[in-house]
C-alpha cells in the first residue's frame, strides 16, 4: 500500500495498518483492547546513567546563575574593604554587596526585603553576642589562672 499525499482520508491508512490485528474484533472495546501500546522511544541504559546528572548539572547551573549577583558584590565589597577608602565609599561599596544579595533573591518587594533584614540582623546579632561570649569566657578563665613564673636555675 503506497500512502498518497492528497489523499485526505487518514482513517483508512489506519485501519489498513491495523487491519490484522482487527480482523478476529467485532465489538470496538475489543478493538481497542486488541491494539498494541504505541512505542515509546526510550534512552536505555544510557538514559538512566546520564539523566541524573544532566538534572544536577541543571540544578548547580541555576545555583551559580542565582547567586552570581551576591558573589560579585561581595567580593567587590571584600576587594575595597582594605583599600583606603573614606566612609561614603566604604558604604557605597557594601550597598553594593547588599544590592547583589537583594537580586539573588529574587528582588524581594519592600515588605520582604525588611523583614530579610530584620532577621539577618538578629541572625548577626545573634553571632556576634556568641562571638562577645566566648571571648569574655576565654578572658576571666585566663585571669583566674595563677600567673605562672619561670623556673630560675
């Protein structure tokens, strides 16, 4: 059977085609029943060894592309922060830092973006209490220590 370009009827390519699986059906759940699953092209082995790793690939890809903003800011901030700066410029550069984490997260509109702050000033604040903390502990364990003399010969 040749398949005619003009020919507009597809419904008789299809029952040619299916038409000795059909032959012995004469209720149309039968037919349907009768008829093979559609082959579904699959990778193999290939697939499910490289599919994985295609979606961490993905995953990391968008990772970096999200928080590129943030690094660079950062690391403009961190690159400044030891040269002589005056203070306007010191503030100009960490806006900048702050100004790539607010795009790496999305651009947060205004009531987000205040409380990010909030909690990221507590979250520092909260470090830098520990950080006070143990040095104070460090200090009075120091000084309730006797003094230690060198041995004389």
């Amino acid at each position: 059977m040749s398949i005619d370009p003009n020919n507009t009827n597809d419904d008789e390519i299809l029952v040619a085609k299916f038409n000795a699986q059909l032959a012995e059906t004469t209720d149309a759940e039968q037919a349907i029943e009768a008829m093979t699953a559609p082959r579904v092209p699959s990778g193999g082995r290939t697939e499910d060894w490289v599919k994985p790793g295609l979606e961490t690939a993905a995953t990391v890809r968008d990772t970096i592309r999200r928080w590129t903003p943030a690094a660079a800011g950062t690391g403009i901030f961190l690159a400044l922060l030891f040269a002589p700066l005056t203070g306007p410029l010191t503030v100009y550069t960490l806006g900048w830092a702050l100004f790539g984490f607010w795009i790496s997260l999305g651009r947060p509109g205004i009531r987000d973006t205040a409380a990010l702050g909030a909690r990221a000033a507590v979250t520092v604040w909260g470090w830098l209490a520990a950080a006070y903390h143990a040095a104070a502990h460090l200090l009075r364990r120091r000084e309730s220590e006797p003094a230690q003399r060198p041995a004389t010969a």
